[in-house]
C-alpha cells in the first residue's frame, strides 16, 4: 500500500513540474500577463517612421486648421458662383501651373480679422507631396513653390543624392496673433507657412530641429534651406532665433513698407 502512495505521489510531482515548465514557456513569449489573459502589449517603443514633434506640430499633429476643438472644413469654389477674380489671382494661377504646383481653389475665408479672399489649397508641388495639404494665398503659394523647385530640390540632390519626397507642414492658414504679441500673424492672411521636415525619396526624413554636433550635412542642408529662403520670403525663422522656433522653419511674405527681410 505504501508503494502505492509513492508512486501516486511522484506522479502527482511530474505533473505539477510539468505544468510549471508549461507556464514558464508561455510567459516568455507573452508580454502581457497569462494568469490575467491579457495581450501583450509593447509599451516601450515607438515607430521609428512616424517621427513625434513637440510644440506647435504637437498641439496640431496633422491639421493645420486645429483650433479650439474643431478642424477647420475648406469647402472647394463651387462652379455655380460667378467668377469674378482679380487679373492678379489669374496671373498667380498661371505662375501656379507654370511651377506644376498641384492645388484646388476653395471658399474666400473670413474669420474676423483674419482671411484669404482668393485662397487656394496646396496638396503637391511637382511630384513632392504637402503633408496636410495646406490653405494658402496664391503669392505664397507660388513663393513656396519657386522656393522648393529651385532652391530646396538641387539642395537635396547635392548633399543627399536623393530628391524631395514630402514637405511635412505644420502650419498653413490659422486665425492666430503672434505669440506674446497683440499683432495679428501672418499665418492669419495665408501669407505664412511652417515646415516641420523633410523627407527625401532615398528614406532620410530631415528633421528641421537643431541637428546634433557632429551632423556636418545635416547642418549644411538646413543652412541652406535657412539662407536660399530669404531670396523668395521675406521672413525667414527657425531653430536658434527663440524658443517657439525651435522645432520648424517658419516663411512669410509679410509686407514691410521699408522692404527689410528678417532672416534669423
């Protein structure tokens, strides 16, 4: 009888040794908790590909019309309205198509203000995409698209051997002071836009912030970008001139009666 006890006993052991090792295998393949059944969960990485920005691209990660709490809806020019543009917008129209700026008249915008009479939509210049697409007066439009063609694409293809995939924007049209100050921005007559990033058909995904020390291109390339501006805007800022600047370049074509450029 007692060999049998022995015997039931070993055998109770295997299994409990056995049941053991089973969970042990389980758990650690599984992040997540076994005895709970909750899936594994990855809390301590991030997607490499979509880069996190601090700041203005963090309050509106992906819509440059984020205001309080709603994005701002541009409705396209409907067809049924009579056409009664000034021969300065159809010229600037012509300069678009020129530059094969890809884009979409919308609704005049007036908030205020704050407005575009004759706003037009930006969504690609040339085979380079606008991430979002952004709401701009036309002269800006065409500034930036001359800009991108004959400044910032050679630039590129000098240092990185690559051309321009998507220009990453932060900030096209937005009813906004500047900050700290009473005086309406330029982002408020579409005359302004922010770029957050560049990224190039070769994968590089040129982060406008400040690069590191010893990131000779980098910083070659985005001195560049800071200085072949100023010919095609006369506002130039970025990383270096204050703290709200720090994560993106800011271009305008603010009109200053005594024709001063600021480029910082």
């Amino acid at each position: 009888m007692a060999a049998i006890f022995r015997a039931a006993a070993k055998a109770k052991s295997a299994a409990i040794l056995a049941a053991g090792l089973a969970l042990a295998a389980v758990s650690a393949c599984n992040t997540g908790s076994v005895l709970s059944l909750q899936p594994a969960v990855d809390v301590g990485s991030q997607t490499a590909a979509v880069p996190q920005y601090e700041g203005m691209q963090k309050l509106v990660p992906s819509n440059p019309y984020m205001t309080a709490a709603y994005p701002r809806i541009d409705e396209p020019m409907s067809e049924s309205e009579p056409q009664q543009m000034p021969a300065s917008e159809t010229d600037c129209r012509g300069e678009l198509k020129r530059l094969r700026v890809v884009y979409t008249d919308v609704q005049p915008i007036h908030e205020g203000q704050c407005g575009i009479d004759w706003p037009v939509k930006v969504s690609a210049i040339g085979g380079i995409q606008m991430k979002p697409a952004a709401t701009l007066t036309c002269d800006m439009a065409a500034s930036f698209a001359a800009w991108t063609s004959n400044e910032l694409v050679p630039s590129a293809r000098w240092r990185y051997f690559s051309g321009v995939k998507t220009i990453h924007q932060g900030s096209s049209y937005s009813c906004r002071n500047i900050a700290g100050e009473g005086v309406l921005s330029e982002h408020g007559k579409g005359n302004a836009l922010d770029v957050m990033s560049i990224e190039l058909n070769n994968g590089d995904d040129i982060d406008v912030r400040k690069p590191g020390l010893f990131a000779f291109r980098t910083r070659s390339f985005l001195n560049n970008v800071r200085a072949d501006g100023c010919q095609y805007f006369t506002t130039v800022l970025g990383p270096g001139y204050n703290y709200d600047h720090r994560n993106h370049f800011h271009f305008d074509i603010k009109n200053r009666k005594s024709g001063y450029r600021a480029c910082r």
